[in-house]
C-alpha cells in the first residue's frame, strides 16, 4: 500500500478533476514512482483511487510506453530504433550497449540499474542515431559517448576529463 498522505493527495487531486478518470495516468505514474512499477496490486490501487477498474486501467496502461507492467531498472535506456537512427548507426550503438551492459533488447541488468528497450523515433532525428534514458534525450552516440553517459548514471559521477 502507498503511504496515507500520497493516497489522500491522490484522492484530493482526482476529487477536483472534472472527470476523475483524467487522473487515471497520473495516479499511476504516481504509484509507480513509489512501487518502480506498475505491479497487479499496484494496478488495483490505482483503479479504486479513481474509480476505474483494473481492466480499465489496463486497457489505459497499454497505450502508455511510460507506465511499466513489470519491474524496470533504475535507467530505462529507450533506443530509437527507427529509421534515421538505423541509417546513422543504430546497430552499433545497440550493439556497443548491449556489450555493456552484458543485456539484451527487454532486459535488465542484474543490479537493477539498466533495462534496454528498443523504441520507435524519439523525434531526435538530426541528432541521430540517439536514446533516451528515463526522460533525458542524448543524441550523436558513439561508443566512448555512451561509455561516458554508463559512467556517469553508474557511479553518479562524471568520467575522467568530463567536468
Ligand atoms: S529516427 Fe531516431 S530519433 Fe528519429
């Protein structure tokens, strides 16, 4: 169960919407934000918050890339997998990331730091080929780029000659 006070806020935000399923998204990234994903309990919290049942927020949930069904890492990096991207170097980024990681496409790293999913345009085409990682965009990959990106997400710190 969600902490009292974020279900009462909850509730308080979904009582003043003029329809209390338009909060239906937000409540569950809420809840999400608290569980990391979007569990069948969880699910079931968020649909008596507003009012819906679960297979209604199911339904909801599916169109959602953002809202996750099963447990996601800490960084989700989204790797366009579109067109662009596949003309300026998309299988080696892929490639150069799943080496990495020691993943594949759908996967989470074993300490629950990174999952790696394929995604289609992220709308930053002319910086292509490019990702993004929960709601950063980064763009012009290379392999040392996204070394230093890892690094930095890894350890929390800047790699060495980056300010
Ligand atoms: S095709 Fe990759 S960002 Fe648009």
């Amino acid at each position: 169960m969600i902490p009292e006070a974020l279900k009462r806020e909850l509730l308080e935000r979904t009582a003043r919407a003029e329809h209390p399923r338009e909060m239906a998204v937000d409540v569950m990234y809420a809840l999400q934000g608290y569980y990391g994903y979007m569990s069948d309990e969880a699910m079931e919290e968020a649909a008596e918050i507003v009012g819906m049942t679960p297979l209604e927020l199911e339904e909801l949930a599916t169109f959602y890339d953002f809202i996750y069904r099963r447990p996601v890492g800490r960084y989700v990096i989204r790797v366009c997998d579109s067109a662009v991207c596949w003309m300026e170097g998309y299988q080696s980024v892929v490639d150069h990331l799943t080496s990495r990681l020691g993943i594949g496409l759908g996967d989470t790293t074993a300490d629950g730091l990174f999952s790696l999913i394929p995604v289609c345009c992220i709308g930053y085409c002319d910086r292509a080929p490019a990702m993004l990682i929960n709601r950063k965009v980064y763009g012009e990959l290379t392999p040392e780029k996204i070394d230093r990106i890892l690094q930095k997400l890894a350890t929390g710190k800047p790699a060495a000659g980056e300010e």
